[in-house]
C-alpha cells in the first residue's frame, strides 16, 4: 500500500479529494490544522481516528506539529522521507516551499486557482531552483486557465486535474424552482479580514440595493441587514433553489470562488463581470457576462423582474461549467493521474535549468557551452498573456543569437540573467525541460517586479522579508532619486550604491541559488570547462567581460556617439568608451550587421579592429504571421483603437534616443494637423502617432510634447508585446522613421514590409546601400524635411496600394540575406571561432 501525507485543511477538499484517496487505496495522514489564525475555510473537525499502518509514536508526533505556519524541523522531515511515498501540498506556496526544503520522495502540488502568479511568488520564496533542481515534481492545477500567468519552469511540471464540488450540491443539480424570492447571492465571506473587508465596501458601493445579499461563513454577527452570514448548509442550499440569481464579482483572471459553481450545478442562473476566471470559463457571448458593475447591476435588475427568458439563457450558457466540476467528470481524471504518478516505475528527472554551482556544474551530455551575456539591470523582458516580449532592441537580438546557436549548433547555451529576472529570461529564451538553453543566475539583489506579487509584511521570516524588501526598494525607488540630483553626483551615488549591494548581496541569503555576483561573472565563466566561448551583447554594460580568459564575440551594431560630437547626448561617454575599447580589444570576434557600420568603426574612439569584424544581416526580429483581425484583443490594443478612433494611424515603434528625431516627427506631426484642411484627403481625420517609448528617456522630446500641445494627438503605448505590434501595424496607414543614424538597417522596416504597411522613412546610407540602384521602391524622405517627408506621408496616405506594390519588391530584395537559417549559419561560424582561436592575451587590467 501507498502512503500519502496529504497537507491541506479546506472543508471542500477534506470531504472530496482526501476522501477520493483513501477511496482509491492509498493510506492517507493528513495533519490537524492546529494554528490560531481564523480561516473561514478550514476544518477544525480533525479525525484523530483516522485509518493508519505508521507506528503509534509517528502518527502522534506527526499530529502536534504545525505543518501549516511553522518550518518542519529535522525529527520531522526524517519521519516523512522514512514513511510516506509521496507528499501532497494544496493551495499554499509557503506549506510548499517548508516541505520542498525537507523531503526528499515524490511531491505533488496541488492547486486550485489563485489570486496571483504562483511561479513569481515560489521564486520569490525561494522554491522556484528547488523546484528545478528536483525530480519527481508535479504541479497539478486544476483548470488550464487557471495558469495563464505562470511562468514556462513551473508549467513544465504541470498536469491539470479538475477538482469536485460537494456531493450534497451534486446530489441537487438542476433542482432550482425559479425565482421565488426577490434576492440575488452576492458572495462576500469573513468581512473582518482585511481584503474582504475592502470588497464588502466595494459591495456597497455598487450593489447596495436591498435585494441584493451578501453570502459567506463570517467569524461574527454584524447589524447590516445585507449580510446574510453564516448559514447551515441546507438552509444555504434552499436558498441557491429559490433566489432570483446570483452574482459573482470576486476573484481574479486565474481564481473563481465555489459558489457560483454551486449555484449553476443546482440550475440558476449567474452573473458574472468579465474580470475573473469564471467569466473566462463561459462562452465569450454568454448572456449573463457584464463589462462593469453598471450592467451588472442591469442584468440582475432582469432577474429580480422575472425577466425568465433572460434567466433561461443564462442558465443554458452554463452547462459546460456546471460539469467540468462534476464528479463523474472529474474522478477519471483524477484517478488516473495519481496511479500513474504512484506507479513504481515512474521517474521523472529534474529539468536542471539553473547552472550554478562554483564552478557551473558541466553539462550531463558532456557538450560544450556558449554563454550569452543577459544579466541587464532592471527589467529587460516582460510578459503578457503567456508571451514574454522585450520593448528593447538587444534583447530581441540576443534572442537570435540563442535560436541561431541552438538551430546550427550543437552547443549549449547558457545565458546570463538576474535573479529577479530569472524567470521571464528562462521563458523568454525557451529555456524549459530538454531544450539546450540554461541559465546562469547573477545576483542582482531585488526581487521580481510583478504587478501581481506584494512582499509580505516584515514580522514574517524578517531576515529574508528585510532582503526581499531591500532589493524591491533599491531598484524601484533609488534611480528616481538619483535622477534628481546633479549628472556627477548621480553617477557618483549609483556606482556606490551598486557596490555595496553587491557585497550585501554575499551576506544576505539568496534562497538555495549560490551567488554569483556581476563582479564574479567572468570568474564563473572562466572556470568552466566547458565553457567554448561568450558572447557580449552591448559594449559597455558588462565591463567584467573585458577581463574573462574565455574567449568571447562582442556585438556591435553601431557606435552613434561618434555622429555626436558634443557628447552630450549620452551621459557617462567617456566610460562608456574606455570599457568599449578594452571589450573590442580583447574580443576575439566582433559581431556586426551592416557594411555601413564596418566602414566607420575604425574611426571611433573605440578603435576596432576590423580584421575582427564580421557582418551579417538580422533576420526579422518580429517575423509572424499578421493578425487575423482589426480588432483589439489586448489591453494595448483597446488603448490605441479607443484613442485613435477612426484616425490614421502613424507608428514609430521604437526607444526615445537621440538619433530617432522624437521632437522632429512631434513638429512635422503638429504641422500637418494644422495645414490638414489643405493637405489632407477628403473625408480623412488628421492622423494620430502611436509610440512605444518614454518622452522622458530624451528630455528635448518631452519638452516639444507639451509645448506643441500634442497630447491629444499622440497615443503612448509601454510593455507591448510582438502580438501587439504586430496588431499596430496591420492597422497603420504609415510607419514613420525619422532616424538619421541607426547601427544596422532598421529592423522596423521589415516589420512593416512584412505587414504591408507603408514605409516612410529617412533617406540614410543605411536604407539606401541595401536597395542599391531601386532605393525608390520606398518612400523615403530627405532627412529633417519636413516638407519632404510631409510629402511622402500624403503620398502614403492617398495612394496606399501602389505604394505597397512597389515595396514589395524591396521586401524581397531585402529578405534574400536574411532568413532564418541563414542568420543560424553565421552564428555556427561565430561559435567555430570561438571554440578555435587562442584565448587573447590583450585583457584589461
């Protein structure tokens, strides 16, 4: 016989899955739950007598320790490794992460829709690399939709598995008798707790018609008459038969709480805002979903009224709902998914993402490595709707560099990457279970930065929470202090800061990860074996580079300072330059992708050596399929199609840098506003100019923004995704490049000629020397004219389809050099030099 120590204490589960256990065989020991803090939804009614084969000393023991808000000491943990096969945790990722650091056997995580990414907080307490390091761990949520906001290393372990409803609720379906009472169920449980309490206060804000009731186990009696409380269980389920309908505002895109499902199985009807997981398990259409609270209170409005065909048609868009919680649906499932994971012969290896050991622990398959250089500080990729995106330019190139190394190579590819950045780098990366890209973790010091996760409050493990709570602070708080104080003492204060919280960074824990610091990279590097060579993606934000022994290939698209000879539009030039002469001098090989950037680079302070260089084309950063509608389907995409309305669209996806002529395409924008009467197509709005960057990033840009008034003409979009470029340009009348320097044929053009949007841009050598002698099957404008590139808008704008036909036939041109598969090839070479030439001798002191 199987035994399982089953860790949870939710009435609901205590009467279905802990009981399905036992059903199926398994010994089963599940802990009382013994702590003084009031959980609504825990059972206190512990059965001490429960059926057990361990030793009467164990399952005493095993019966006064806390599992629930203490660690588990070593007694215990010996006990668990010693009799139980497999440990089942549910709900709570702190219970998880005390047992991960413990038990050695099989582990289940069992979950049941949560208000926030489960991977983010297990990164945050330091379970994510326990996680990875282990064998034999299965997450097991249980709805699909219920993880759309995980991170790719926890869904790699993920099996979902539905979970039941109570049988005395089954045993009523499709029971309801119509609406006899005037009510609507509101659920709002335990109003004495903080987060509930504030959705009571949001409850009466919208809802305070007296019709509507507030349902949920509450700890006391309160005078509003609203709150109905705590009821017996019949006399709730009596009223889930007789009510007019209930609604359900709680919960999040990946929680729904049980009784809306409750009251479907029993057959009323549900309303629901279009703000949690319910609303995403219906039928988009589903007649009893609102967009706010205004409608929501209209379609309960209805079923006060008797409105029953209304009522009827909600009950029947919820069928499908009702019975993925049914037990007939759901026990199959259920069984079949703990015998196969109970079977002797089952043995799932750890998918052993993270590198870090002092030296990186080598490869099993006994390849070779090629690392990347990712550790950037702050947050360089992010994530929406289970797509990881970065709005920078490196980032989506170093990507290339990885899928052209993994496609031609055989190499591993290790990359570089912050420990708060960690999981978006291993998803972004395709870093997952069996694939060749690994990471290795620099200790940055904060912690993730999620919209979705709070550190919790201090008395809670304080040294570690005091650590959390450091690195939250340092990164988000202290650059906008910094940015107030004068360009050398800023610069000043943040090379000490970073000093110091890289020697904190040693003394403080790093929850299971071994430190390696940004000052210890190249020391990491250099002392593994197998390690053939690096590649360095920026020429001075990773100086440690200069020093490694390791051979490494240094990109370098461009050096624009040496167009802009003030110096003073990129602060820190002089550094930045020392550390990009030293990296050029001790790279290997130099990386980059236009003959205009070759022909100047020797010129430059940072003296390259040209015998080093070689060049290669990009492929198409954004190469996709164009969306199949108009339609916004994002967030950024409701924002600009209800700012833009019927409007033309103009789109310059790109950072706020000198060189992109912001305040330049701000003044020819305000200027064709204000001729639009002469200028402009008959019938058309005046156009409107979406941006992806901050005006603040280049301060002349803002200060052109405000003086122009061009607010109301100007959509600024942050965080898009490829999806939502992509949506952006099949919906533009132009892409406007106002560049006059770029360091490799902008890659923006081949988005556009890939979605058919029209291309306007400066005429530079960059675009001019790929057309060769056909630069005109593009509408290209004299750079800073704005006569010429008004022109070329009204000629976009008017003639829209001829002007596709011609750019085709650059598109094609342009695309000869740069597929896939040829851009891998190029990297192989790129490898093969690293892996063969001498390590240079010429390092930086």
């Amino acid at each position: 016989m199987k035994r399982i120590f089953w860790l949870g204490m939710h009435k609901l589960l205590v009467r279905t899955e802990l009981v399905r256990l036992r059903t199926l065989g398994y010994e089963v020991f599940n802990p009382p739950y013994l702590s003084p803090v009031y959980d609504q939804s825990a059972s206190l009614d512990w059965d001490s007598e429960q059926p057990t084969t361990l030793p009467r000393e164990v399952f005493e023991t095993l019966s006064r320790h806390n599992f629930f808000y203490n660690s588990v000491p070593e007694p215990i943990a010996e006990l668990l490794n010693t009799y139980f096969d497999t440990v089942v945790v549910t709900i709570n990722p702190d219970w998880l992460t005390e047992i991960l650091k413990v038990y050695k056997g099989r582990l289940i995580y069992r979950t049941y829709g949560q208000p926030y990414p489960l991977s983010e907080y297990l990164w945050n307490n330091g379970a994510g690399r326990l996680i990875l390091d282990r064998p034999d761990f299965l997450f097991m949520p249980f709805h699909a939709r219920s993880v759309d906001l995980e991170h790719d290393w926890l869904l790699d372990r993920m099996r979902v598995v539905p979970y039941q409803i109570d049988d005395d609720i089954l045993d009523l379906a499709g029971t309801y008798e119509g609406p006899r009472e005037q009510r609507i169920m509101v659920t709002c449980p335990n109003i004495d707790n903080r987060y509930y309490h504030a959705h009571y206060r949001h409850l009466k804000r919208h809802f305070g018609a007296p019709y509507y009731s507030y349902y949920g186990v509450q700890p006391r009696k309160f005078d509003d008459p609203q709150i109905v409380g705590t009821l017996p269980r019949a006399e709730l389920m009596r009223h889930y038969q007789t009510a007019a309908g209930a609604l359900y505002t709680h919960g999040g895109p990946m929680v729904s709480y049980l009784p809306p499902i409750e009251m479907m199985t029993i057959g009323g009807p549900v309303i629901s805002i279009r703000h949690n997981l319910l609303a995403r398990m219906l039928p988009k259409d589903a007649p009893g979903l609102a967009d706010n609270e205004d409608i929501a209170r209209d379609h309960c409005r209805r079923l006060v009224e008797r409105d029953t065909v209304f009522a009827a048609e909600i009950i029947a868009s919820q069928g499908d709902v009702a019975r993925s919680y049914h037990r007939d649906h759901v026990n199959p499932i259920f069984d079949a998914a703990h015998a196969e994971w109970m079977a002797p012969e089952r043995a799932d290896p750890a998918p052993a993402l993270i590198v870090n050991t002092p030296p990186p622990v080598p490869p099993a398959s006994g390849r070779k490595r090629i690392y990347l250089l990712f550790h950037f500080p702050g947050s360089i990729v992010g994530r929406r709707e289970s797509a990881y995106f970065s709005a920078e330019g490196i980032p989506r190139v170093a990507r290339q560099f990885v899928e052209g190394l993994i496609r031609a190579t055989d190499y591993e590819v290790v990359v570089t990457t912050t420990y708060g950045n960690s999981p978006f780098t291993m998803g972004y990366f395709g870093a997952r279970a069996g694939s060749r890209v690994k990471v290795l973790v620099v200790d940055d010091f904060p912690a993730i930065r999620s919209h979705h996760v709070r550190t919790p409050s201090l008395p809670e493990k304080a040294l570690d929470v005091f650590g959390k709570r450091w690195r939250y602070w340092s990164f988000r708080h202290l650059p906008a202090f910094l940015r107030n104080l004068p360009d050398d003492a800023a610069r000043l204060a943040l090379s000490l800061f970073r000093k110091v919280e890289w020697r904190l960074a040693r003394l403080l824990p790093r929850k299971h990860v071994p430190v390696v610091t940004p000052v210890d990279v190249a020391k990491a590097i250099d002392g593994d074996p197998q390690a053939a060579g690096v590649i360095v993606p920026h020429y001075y934000l990773f100086p440690e580079a200069a020093r490694m022994t390791t051979r490494h290939a240094l990109y370098l698209p461009d050096y624009t300072p040496h167009f802009y000879k003030d110096g003073k539009a990129f602060p820190g030039q002089e550094e930045h330059a020392r550390i990009g002469k030293a990296l050029c001098r001790s790279a290997s090989v130099i990386i980059s992708n236009s003959e205009f950037t070759r022909s100047y680079l020797a010129e430059t302070e940072l003296e390259v050596d040209i015998a080093k260089l070689r060049v290669f084309p990009l492929p198409n950063l954004n190469l996709a399929p164009p969306p199949d509608s108009t339609e916004p389907g994002s967030p950024v995409q409701n924002h600009v199609a209800v700012l833009a309305r019927q409007r033309p669209i103009l789109f310059y996806p790109t950072q706020n840098r000198p060189n992109k002529n912001i305040a330049f395409l701000l003044e020819l924008l305000a200027g064709m506003i204000r001729d639009w009467s002469q200028i402009g197509p008959q019938g058309m709005e005046p156009p409107v100019l979406v941006l992806t960057c901050s005006l603040d990033d280049f301060p002349p840009v803002r200060e052109a923004y405000q003086r122009l008034g061009m607010q109301p003409h100007v959509i600024l979009v942050s965080g898009s995704s490829d999806a939502d470029l992509r949506w952006i340009y099949a919906r533009a009348a132009a892409l406007v490049l106002t560049t006059t320097m770029e360091g490799n044929f902008p890659p923006q053009v081949l988005e556009a000629l890939a979605y058919d949007t029209p291309v306007v841009a400066a005429r530079i050598r960059l675009i001019t020397d790929e057309l060769g002698d056909r630069p005109d099957d593009l509408l290209l404008a004299e750079p800073m004219d704005e006569a010429s590139f008004r022109a070329a808008l009204v000629r976009a704008l008017t003639a829209r389809e001829a002007v596709i036909a011609s750019q085709q036939k650059a598109y094609h041109r342009l695309m000869e050099r740069r597929s896939p598969a040829y851009f891998a090839g190029q990297m192989a070479g790129i490898a093969a030099i690293l892996d063969q030439a001498p390590a240079s001798q010429d390092r930086a002191g």
